[in-house]
C-alpha cells in the first residue's frame, strides 16, 4: 500500500490483520486429540455426578451456579474442563447461546488457540447454532494486536463444536455463514482500531480497493480534485483544516441474476476527530475519535459479506472520509457550505462534522436512484447519553425501513432503539442566511442530527443509525471486545442480504 512520505509508518503494515489469521472451525461428534481445553455448557441444576463426580452443591461451593456468564476450571487428565453457565437451558435463546460462547472463549483464553465447545441439547436450530457458537467465541478472541512486538494473547486457531442432537449438515452450514459476518465484523472492527496516523482517508480508500477485488464488489475512490469538480462542498468543507486529502469512496455490489432492489448504504467516515476549530475538550473521548470512521468501517465490512451471503438485491455504498482538524485554513463557525444538490448550510459548530461530510454522500445516494437508504454514524453524544453502550439509536422517514434494521438487529444481537423523528424540532435548524444550519438546540440532539439527515434524501425510504455509544467497549462484555465493537456490519450484511425493492 503507498503511503504519504512524512507518515512513520512500517511499509509492510496492514490495517486488516484479522484477514490474514484464520480459524478452522467444524462441527463434530467427538473432540480430536491436541484441543487445548473444552468447555462445556451447564445449565441451571445440572448434575455433573456421572461425568465429574461433582453434583450441585459442590460445584456451588466452588462459586459456579450456572448463571449465564460465569465459568469455572475443573482439573482432569488431558486436556482442562472449563465449565460455562448457560442458565436455564430450555429457555436459551440464540443470543444467549451467543454469549455463552464468548464466555467459554474467554474462559480458555489462556490454555491455547485450539478450544471445543460441548453443548447439550438445547432449543435452537443446529443451523443458527452453529453460526451463534461460531460468532460469538471468534469475536469473543479476537484482540488488536499488530502493533504490539510481542503480543500476550493466543489467537483461536481451531474450534470444535459438538452439540447434542445436531444435524451435521445444518450445523456445517450455520459455521459457513457464520465464519462470513465475524470477517465483516473483523474488518470493521481493525480499521476502527487502526491508530489515525495509520489509517488516513486515502489509505481507507486503498483498503477498499483490496478487499473489492477479494470480495467481489468494485471500488471508486474520488480525490479532492474530483470532490471539487462534483461540489461536494461537505466533505471538501470539513477537510479545510487538514494536511490529508479527503476521499469518497463508492462501493458497488452487483447480484449475479436479475436485483431484487437497489440499497444504499452511507458510512460517516471522520478519520479523526478533533472537532476542528470547536476544539473537543482533551479527555478519554478524545482518544477514542480514531474510530469516528467506525460507521464507514461498519458498511465497508458489510460489503465484504454480500457476495458470500448470496446477495440478491444490488447494493451501493458511499464512505465519506477525511479527518476534521483545525489549522490556519480551518472552516469556521458562521461559514456556509455548499452539499452535492446545492442545498447550502450555515456551520455553527465544527464538531458537529460528520452530517456535513455524509450530506454529500447522501445526495449522491438518491442521484443514483436507490430504492432505500440506510446510513450508519458515530454522530451524537446524545444517542450515547439517551442509550448507553449497549444499544444504537434508528430514527428514519419510513417505518417500514425502520423495521428492517430493528429486525436485521434483532437478529445480530447489534440491538438498536427507535427514537422518534420530531419534526417539531426542524426549526430549530433553522439559518438567517443558508438553507439550513448544521446544529439545532441544547435538547433531542439524536433527533436534531437525524433531521438534519432527512433534508438530503429526497423523501427515499431512509433509515439512520446512531452507533455513537456502541462503537466501542470499556472492557470485554460477551461477543464484544474490549475496543471497537464493529458494530454495525454483521446488521447490514443481515439487512442487505434479504433486502428486496
């Protein structure tokens, strides 16, 4: 990958390392000599008499009850037994199944990369079982770990799973699948990690073009020249203040048989964050503006699962990507920028950048003709305050569409909450001397930054997703890693997979 001359970065680094190590995982009968460890999955009252010797009481006085989540070592000949609560068993559900994995993952993490899972008969499919078992212990591992010289961490080299009762077939075909969304969820998940003098917008712009032709979808990336000639007066506006050139990055997906429907997908992708001239203040949040492209991350892992997953529907992606940094040439509060359509914009705060930057792309969406949009940003505090780190925020001019990513999220465990599109609060974007201003009132500001949105799709059926809060993680809690979660890609892979017109 060429680079920018005065970046110190190591000519053979790659901002996706997680494409290069890979996990053989297979269902089986039985486990095979040389696993490191195997966990096995209890359930609340469980008695292991038969196979350890220990029944309820003793394993409760060892700490272990069961409870979803908790684990515990038991010490045997051969390989170790990592017990993993599932809690009651009848009542699992595949996102608990999900969990239970990571803990287990979790649980062997130190005895090697070669693990089983042994799960008992339990009401879930064996197809959506394998691919939540598979899910949730490879994205339980996986670490960011390229830019340490020795890492401390043991990468999942083989996974075993053996369930009860199983179809081998159907269980075969749900580890396939599932092996495709942890690759999306891995990719967004690197590049978000990826430190920004790393990862600039035309380095993105580079992975793309990588991963396009790996995965089956082209690639278009557009420079500053070419951002210039089309008025793209967000991206372009956002970028002033920066050494790096922007880049608009346009993704095309194209079905072998006739589509079943055109989606556009629209990824915020600020580099870095600094809130440009509207300075952000020098706290822990300010580390974390690497992973303010975390929604461009999201939409360009998706695309490396449609071909995979059997995409019917056409789909196109617009990643609008530059960092946002102040200097001399900086935009400033009270100028106004032009969009792709010509609607012009009064910025009143610099760091409220990222709808600048995704207006252009958003145009352009509708220029195409799509049937709908969804776009997916790391674009409020408010989301984070309204929902926590657990839950996006989906707000959008159609129901139908918002249903669509509530399922699509249901159905990952990427969940989201419907926030409403007040149109009472337009006003409040109101400007003296553009069309609009980029920033509304003291209050609602999820709902004020969608609104914002909505002025640029033209009446399509549109969906926006908040991923502010859950872009990354404290600590690891279930399938999510410590740092970025990748949020996003596996729900718009699911999403794009079964979209139809």
């Amino acid at each position: 990958m060429a680079r920018s001359p005065h970046k110190l970065v190591p000519a053979d680094f790659t901002p996706v390392p997680s494409l290069g190590a890979a996990c053989e995982v297979r269902g089986v009968s039985e486990f095979s000599d040389g696993l490191d460890a195997v966990a096995l999955l209890v359930g609340v009252g469980t008695s292991l008499e038969d196979v350890l010797g220990l029944g309820p009481d003793a394993l409760a006085s060892a700490g272990f009850d069961a409870s979803p989540g908790t684990s515990l070592v038991v010490a045997r000949d051969g390989c170790p037994l990592v017990l993993v609560g599932g809690g009651t068993l009848d009542e699992l559900t595949p996102d608990a199944l999900r969990d239970a994995a990571a803990a287990a993952a979790r649980a062997t993490a130190k005895k090697g990369g070669r693990i089983g899972i042994e799960v008992p008969a339990v009401g879930v499919d064996a197809r959506t079982a394998g691919q939540v078992l598979t899910e949730g212990a490879l994205l339980a591992r996986y670490r960011y770990s390229v830019l340490k010289a020795e890492p401390k961490e043991v990468p999942l080299e083989a996974l075993e799973l053996q369930i009860a009762g199983a179809d081998a077939a159907a269980l075969a075909d749900g580890i396939a699948t599932a092996l495709i969304t942890v690759r999306a969820t891995m990719v967004a998940r690197d590049l978000a990690n990826t430190p920004p003098g790393h990862l600039t917008a035309t380095d993105i712009a580079e992975v793309a073009a990588e991963l396009g032709t790996e995965f089956g979808f082209e690639v278009e990336s557009f420079d500053k020249a070419a951002l210039i000639e089309m008025g793209c007066g967000g991206i372009l506006g956002v970028n002033a203040g920066s050494e790096e050139e922007p880049r608009l990055v346009v993704l095309t997906y194209t079905p072998s048989g006739d589509p079943t429907g055109h989606l556009g997908l629209v990824g915020k992708g600020i580099m870095y964050d600094s809130g440009g001239i509207s300075l952000k203040p020098s706290d822990p949040m300010h580390l974390l503006m690497k992973m303010d492209m975390g929604g461009a991350a999201a939409v360009l892992g998706a695309f490396t699962a449609l071909r995979d997953l059997g995409t019917s529907a056409a789909v196109s992606g617009w990643l609008c990507c530059t960092d946002n940094m102040p200097s001399g040439s900086a935009y400033k509060l009270g100028d106004v920028l032009t969009c792709r359509n010509g609607t012009t914009v009064e910025v009143k705060n610099t760091d409220a950048e990222g709808r600048l930057a995704m207006m252009d792309g958003l145009a352009l969406a509708v220029e195409a003709g799509v049937d709908a949009i969804v776009d997916v940003a790391t674009l409020t505090g408010a989301a984070l305050m309204a929902l926590g780190k657990s839950r996006a925020a989906v707000l959008g001019n159609d129901q139908a569409m918002v249903d669509r990513v509530r399922d699509a999220a249901a159905t990952t465990d990427e969940p989201v909450w419907q926030l409403p599109l007040e149109r009472k609060y337009r006003k409040q974007l109101d400007s003296d001397i553009a069309d609009i201003s980029n920033l509304g009132g003291p209050h609602a500001g999820a709902t004020t930054a969608a609104l914002f949105l909505d002025e640029f799709v033209a009446g399509t059926p549109w969906a926006h997703i908040d991923i502010a809060g859950t872009m990354s993680s404290d600590a690891d809690e279930a399938w999510r890693s410590a740092g970025a979660t990748g949020f996003g890609a596996r729900l718009l892979a699911s999403l794009a997979s079964g979209f139809t017109a």
